[in-house]
C-alpha cells in the first residue's frame, strides 16, 4: 500500500479511534493523524500476526485493524502524557 493510502486509512482510522474515546488531549489534530497512521501500522503488524492477513487496500478490515492500533496507541499515549502532567502540577 503507497504511502499516500496509509496516511489516509491512518487519518479515518485516528477521527474514528478520537471518536470512540473522547477527551482532551494534547497535540490536536496532528497527533491525532500520527497516531491513526502508527496506530494502523500497529494494527497491520497484530492482524498478519494473528491471522495472516494484514492491511491490504482499503477494505473494512483494514480499517478495523488500523482504528485497534490506534485505539491502543491513544490509550498508552493517555497514559503516558497524562501520569507526566499529574508529576508537573502535583
């Protein structure tokens, strides 16, 4: 898949996983995007670990697959940003 396609599946792929875990994050709209496309990247790896098939085109698992990375990437990078600001202001 060009470079072109995973920007554009990991940038669905990071709205929907914003979508499904709102809150406030730091970084907007460009760590969003770079956290769809790791995240479907991520999501390709684990689906051609587990069943063979990985992100190939745009299809329905694709996406499925790349929104799991990214959903994973948004929680630990939540977690990450989130126990470094509690140690700022406590």
């Amino acid at each position: 898949m060009g470079i072109l396609a995973w920007i554009v599946i990991g940038l669905v792929a990071g709205l929907i996983a914003k979508a499904i875990m709102p809150g406030k994050d730091p970084g907007g709209f460009i760590v969003t995007t770079l956290l769809g496309v790791a995240g479907a990247l991520l999501g390709g790896w684990i689906g051609s670990a587990i069943t063979g098939a990985g992100l190939e085109g745009f299809s329905f698992w694709s996406l499925f697959l790349a929104v799991v990375g990214a959903l994973l990437l948004l929680a630990v990078y939540r977690m990450a940003v989130g126990s470094r600001h509690r140690r700022a202001t406590v």
